[in-house]
C-alpha cells in the first residue's frame, strides 16, 4: 500500500502537503471555555487566506469528537482556500464534555474513532487524545487505550494535549509500551510550554515527533524558549521530528484581532529559524516532517 495524508477532500499523497501549521484549530468550543468558542466561519477562511498567502498549503486541525470541529464545513472551506485541512477525531479531557455526553460513548470509544476515520463524506485524518497534568487520569488511560484501537484498526497518527507540556513519557509509556503503537506514529503537542531539553531528548528519542504548537498566545511565558529547544533537539541529531504549528483556540488569538495567529508562523517564524538555524531546518519542520508524521498506509477495518 502506498503511504497517504487524509484530508477533508480526501487522501493525498504526502509530497502533496507542502507547507503546514501542524496543531491548530478553525473551529473549537468547550463548556470549561464558556464564552470563548471559535465558531465564526468566516473568520475561519480570513485566517487560512492570511496563512495561504504567505505560502502555508496545510493546516491540521486538532479539534477533537464533542468539541465543535464542524467537520462539515471544513471541505468548503479548504477548497475555498487553497489550503489543505486534515481533521480529527478523538475526545479530550474530561473537562470539556458534559457528563451524560461522555456516559453515552464511554464503552465504545475505539469504534467512535474509527468511525471518523473512516466514514464519508468527511474523514477525520488523525486521533486527538489528552493526558493530564503531569500524570495520567483513569479517562486519560479510557481514551489512550481506545485510541491505540483505533490506530491499530486504520494507520491513523495519534497527536497528544500534553497539559502544560507534562507527562509526556507517560504518554509514551502507555500508548506504546501498553498498547504496542509505534512511536513514530505518536505526535507530542505544547512541548514548547515545558522546555525541558532533557526531556525532549527523551521523547524525541523514544522515536515520537515532537510538536511545538506556539507561540500561539502573547501570555506563554515560555516562547523565548522555542528556538533554543528547537536547536538542542536538531544539534542532537532530531531535526527530523519536529514539528510546528499555531494552536489558535480563541478568537483573540487570531491575526484579525490580537494575534499572532496562523500567519505568524510564516512571517515571523520560519524567517527567525531560517536566519538563526538554517533553511534545511526550516523545510524540515514545516515541510518535510509534517509530510511524514501524517502519512500512513490507511486500512479499513
């Protein structure tokens, strides 16, 4: 089978991806976020034509099941703008649904999964889970298990909320020593909030891709971090697993308000690790890695 990126329009191949917000959301809502949902569509097509004119050509939305990803309205929106978009499936936290909704999916969640993953008219093309912080709750461990099942039934990539950048090994150490998913196949998001070199080098050696999501908002107090992890993590000989992306979430966070947004990736970014770490790290992280960490040979079960 040959190896393929499914996005909202379908599978593509992986050269086809070009450049990539790996973590980020057009639509999201929770009722832990009152008041806060990204539901505008419009404001949606703003921020992809922003980012598509600046070069970016894929954005992958991390919106899990429950949370107002309206998987609908994402092909419309990827034709509209040129850009490709690769969903999700999977559940978050706990905190984020209300009970009686987690009450009634709680014993079939695998199949919930592989359901997105794999139904038309929109195919979700990666699994969304969370752990907790620093640490892993009695849910956390619900979802992983189902999400390795789900893995296992389709090819599909496993991206991960580290709360705070937390427990990443942990993560690790049940989806693939537990559940035998190969690490390769694992995603580790907001790294970039716990800038422990050690622990980079850990996960990154492991055989996981590393995601940086941010700077996504002005308060992460650990953003002036970034291209120093992103140097240690390539002087150590892992260039080739990072990743990047924005992890919009709230509409303040977006270009038309107070930023930086998706387009912030690639105005203000990519130049930085260009100039400071070298192009081919720049092509790596948001070209080549993003190609390879969304690319499986995909089953149907």
């Amino acid at each position: 089978m040959t190896a393929a990126i499914r996005t909202v329009l379908g599978d593509i191949r992986p050269e086809e991806l070009g450049v990539c917000d790996a973590h980020d959301h057009l639509f999201i809502s929770s009722p832990a976020l009152p008041g806060r949902a990204l539901d505008d569509a419009v404001a949606a097509r703003s921020e992809l034509d922003a980012f598509a004119a600046l070069g970016g050509r894929a954005v992958v939305q991390w919106t899990p099941w429950g949370m107002g990803p309206r998987a609908g309205e994402l092909p419309a929106l990827s034709r509209q703008s040129g850009v490709h978009i690769v969903s999700a499936t999977g559940m978050h936290q706990a905190r984020h649904y209300e009970p009686d909704e987690l009450g009634r999916v709680r014993d079939s969640l695998a199949e919930l999964f592989i359901r997105e993953l794999t139904s038309p008219p929109v195919k979700a093309g990666m699994i969304k889970v969370a752990g907790a912080y620093h640490g892993l709750d009695g849910h956390a461990r619900r979802v992983l298990a189902a999400a390795a099942e789900a893995h296992h039934a389709t090819g599909a990539p496993i991206g991960v909320h580290l709360e705070a950048g937390s427990a990443a090994l942990d993560v690790l150490d049940v989806l693939c020593g537990t559940h035998g998913v190969a690490p390769h196949r694992v995603l580790l998001g907001h790294l970039q909030r716990f800038p422990d070199a050690s622990l980079h080098r850990q996960a990154a050696e492991a055989g996981a891709f590393l995601v940086f999501d941010g700077p996504s908002r002005a308060h992460h107090a650990t953003d002036w971090l970034l291209l120093g992890s992103l140097a240690a993590l390539s002087d150590a000989g892992h260039a080739h697993q990072i990743l990047l992306g924005a992890d919009t979430v709230t509409a303040a966070a977006r270009s038309s308000a107070d930023g930086p947004g998706m387009p912030f990736l690639l105005s203000g970014l990519r130049p930085r690790i260009e100039r400071e770490l070298g192009p081919e790290l720049a092509s790596a992280v948001f070209t080549e890695n993003p190609a390879r960490a969304l690319a499986v040979q995909w089953r149907q079960p």
